[in-house]
C-alpha cells in the first residue's frame, strides 16, 4: 500500500480544500501562524483550521502533525 493510500486524505492549499478517501472533502475556512495572527501562507502557518460538513464544527489541525502528509502530496 502506498504512503498516499495510508494518509486517506490530501491537502489542497491551492483550492483550500481537504479530500478525504472517497470523495469527501471539506474547506480550510483559515490559517494561523506562530503569532495567532491569520495568514494566506502555508508556509507560515502552525494550524490551519477546517470546518466539517454537515454540522459546521471547526477542526484545528497542527501542521507540525500534518508536515508527512504534505511533504507527501507534494511528491
């Protein structure tokens, strides 16, 4: 099985958008960096924050956690 294939889902920085295995995707509604201060760059950024349909609730995911599964949609 392939690294991507264990992640079950991918980044999308460029649509703000997380694809999780089977099509389902939910919208990285921010993105803060090391000062709390809300930034437009993935590279700057310590968590970014997801808000998970239906219901509307806010995920915070530490991109620190996430650096495998980006460095691996990167590849």
């Amino acid at each position: 099985m392939s690294d991507e294939a264990k992640q079950g889902f991918v980044i999308d920085f460029n649509s703000m958008n997380i694809v999780f295995e089977g099509g389902f995707s939910a919208p990285i509604v921010a993105m803060i960096d090391r000062f709390d201060m809300e930034t437009d760059d993935p590279r700057e950024a310590e968590e970014i924050l997801i808000e998970m349909p239906p219901e509307g609730i806010v995920v915070t995911m530490l991109m620190s956690d996430l650096a495998p599964v980006i460095e691996a949609t990167r590849n």
